[in-house]
C-alpha cells in the first residue's frame, strides 16, 4: 500500500537496526547504564510493541512510555462533571468514542448512555455543531479532549458557532497541552531520560521551536518522529547520533508532514479561543502547571462549566496502581500488581489501561504472553 508499505520495507529496516547497534557498541559506557529514552506518543508506544521493535533493539536500549495518550490522563473527577452535565434532560452531550468508556466515581458515559441520557459519540466537533443547529431547542454540548493535535478543530468550531450564532452550542474543555508536561517530568530529580521521541502530529501544529529548552536548558536531545517503524527507527538513530556526538539539539525526522514553524493558521485559532489555565489535574501525574487550556474570555458564551455549572470533582486512582511511576520510567506496567489480574481493557482500573493507547493496554495486548 502506497506511503504505508515503503515505511515497513524490511531491508531498510534491518540496515536501521544494524547503524543503531553499532553505534550502541560505540557507548560502552552504555553497558552498566542502558540508555532510556521516552517516546512521548502513546501512538509511538503502540507502533513499538505492535511491530516488536523493542525487541529488535540491543539491550542497552530501552524505552520510557510518556504521557502523550490524553484518555489514558483524563481525570475521572472530569468524567464524573462530563456525567453531571449530561444527566440535564435538554442536553445532548457528544464525545470522541474514546471517552466512552472511562469510568468516573459514579460510571462512565457508557454507562450513562444505557442509563437513558443522550450521549452520542462524534467523529468531528463540527457534527456536533451540526447537532446543535439541527436541534434549536436542544443544548448541545461537545466534549473538548487532547493535546494541540485536537485543539485546533475545537477551536475553529467554536469560531464557526459564532458566526452562525448556534447559541445552543458549547464546550466542555478537557484540552492539555504537551510542552509543560515535559518540562515537568525533567524537573523531577529522579527521573532519568536521556532523550525523547516526540510526537509528529501535535508538532504539525506548534513547530519544533517549543521543544527548544529541552536541548538548551537541560541539554537532552529530541527528535520529532512519525509513527511507522522506519520512522521511529530513523528517529530513534538520530537521536543516538547525537548522543554519540555528544550534543543535544531539536531534530525533525518528519518533514514530510512536520514544518519547522507548523500550522500559523492553527496556532492563530488557538491564540483566540484557548488561553492557559494556573494549574490543570493529570491522572497518574496531579497537577501541573500551566498544562491545560480554558477559554478565553471572548468566547466565555460557549464555556459548558459556566452553562452548567458542574461540581468541581477530584478522584484518586487505586492506591495500587502503578500509573504514574510507568509514566516516568521508573516502572515497567508489568511490575502492577494490578496489571492483568484485576487491572484489563475490559476492567480498566488504571489510567493507562484504559485507551488503547495507553502503555499499559499495549504490554496487554502484545506482550502479556511475557508478564
């Protein structure tokens, strides 16, 4: 299949695997201390257990699974408000399908759904919107999930109300944003990455020049990666290339999709409609800085929370689980005590567990053979 099959092409894949392992036996240093590095993605941790590419790897390689999967860090405290707002008779409340099935304190949205409220899964904010001018009388509400990759099509939906004057029509934010999450993690003193993978479509949209403090300020390297195993393994190489150099630089190994200053369209419609929060909640993490987005004043009309006023919620994971200690690397999801037994896609009690994916529900899925 055209621009599938040539990123899967075996003899380029086997050349890859060779220059990396040479250039692992150049780092003897390596051998007592294997090098960790976090791809950011949960898309890059699915593509990785998928094609077994960890198992390709020498074993000085190894691989931190980051918090780039934004259902696996979904709050179920925002799950338990998403089930408030839709439990409101007149409102007709549209999700992503990957929402449905995370669970709050009181069910999921699944849940819900059985349970009589009208909640209907979208492929698009603009369906819902389409909802909306369908049904005047009606309130319809989206609900706003994801990093920058998601953002944007939240944001020019809501312009598009306006213009339309759908008054009808409103969002439930549970946008994040990537960069001071990565900040953070490299803030913790016992958290060791000596690189990153990042994320090649959230970088579609912010440019490479955000990551640049990663390089300057903590002197780790970074290389923006697609998702096929040629492209991983080429990012992976050039970020081993830098290593061996001993520099640290912000590299782009997608430039077939990823401009160096990304979308300035996108980036103009999130300056207007989204602004940072103080502080926003990730599950397996708490609360971050600066790492989650509201709705700036001038589009306050469309704000669900301030239609609706849901209970601010807060609910803590099972002491048992492991989620966060995966999410920085000090932990593999196999060490849970819960992974597999009463932890499983079907019963998530994780959050990494409860996408497809999470790191957790990819170990499940392809390498529970070995836990």
């Amino acid at each position: 299949m055209r621009y599938i099959d040539e990123f899967r092409d075996p003899a380029l894949t086997e050349a890859l695997l060779q220059r990396i392992a040479q250039l692992m036996l150049l780092m003897p240093e390596r051998q007592q201390l294997p090098l960790q590095i976090m791809e950011v993605c949960g898309g890059h941790t699915h593509a990785i257990f998928k094609f077994g590419l960890d198992r390709l790897l020498p074993d000085n390689l190894e691989f931190i699974h980051g918090p780039g999967c934004p259902v696996c860090v979904l709050p179920m405290g925002r799950i338990d408000s998403c089930l408030e707002i839709a439990a409101h008779p007149e409102v007709i409340f549209c999700t992503y399908g990957d929402a449905m099935r995370v669970r709050g304190r009181h069910g999921s949205l699944l849940d819900a759904r059985r349970q009589g409220a009208d909640i209907r899964v979208v492929y698009s904010p603009l369906d819902a919107l389409q909802l909306a001018a369908d049904n005047p009388q009606r309130e319809v509400v989206f609900f706003g999930l994801g990093f920058e990759t998601t953002m944007p099509a939240s944001a020019l939906t809501l312009q598009q109300a306006r213009r339309r004057s759908l008054t009808n029509f409103s969002l439930f934010c549970q946008h994040i944003t990537l960069i001071p999450t990565l900040r953070s993690l490299l803030q913790q003193p016992d958290v060791r990455i000596d690189g990153f993978l990042a994320p090649g479509h959230v970088s579609m949209v912010i440019g490479n020049a955000p990551y640049g403090f990663i390089a300057e300020n903590y002197h780790k390297p970074l290389v923006v990666t697609g998702f096929e195993p040629l492209d991983i393994l080429q990012g992976l190489l050039m970020l081993l290339e830098q290593l061996h150099a001993g520099r640290s630089a912000v590299e782009n190994q997608y430039r077939r999709i990823v401009p160096e200053q990304g979308n300035r369209l996108a980036q103009q419609a999130l300056a207007e409609v989204f602004c940072l929060k103080a502080s926003s909640e990730w599950r397996g993490l708490g609360e971050i800085a600066h790492s989650g987005v509201q709705l700036t004043p001038g589009y306050a009309e469309f704000d669900a929370e301030r239609r609706f006023h849901p209970q601010a919620q807060q609910v803590a994971d099972d002491p048992r689980s492991r989620c966060g200690e995966v999410l920085t690397g000090r932990c593999k999801p196999d060490a849970c005590p819960l992974f597999g037994k009463q932890c499983t896609p079907s019963n998530a009690f994780g959050a990494l567990m409860v996408s497809s994916e999470g790191a957790c529900a990819a170990y499940y899925q392809y390498r529970r053979e070995t836990a």
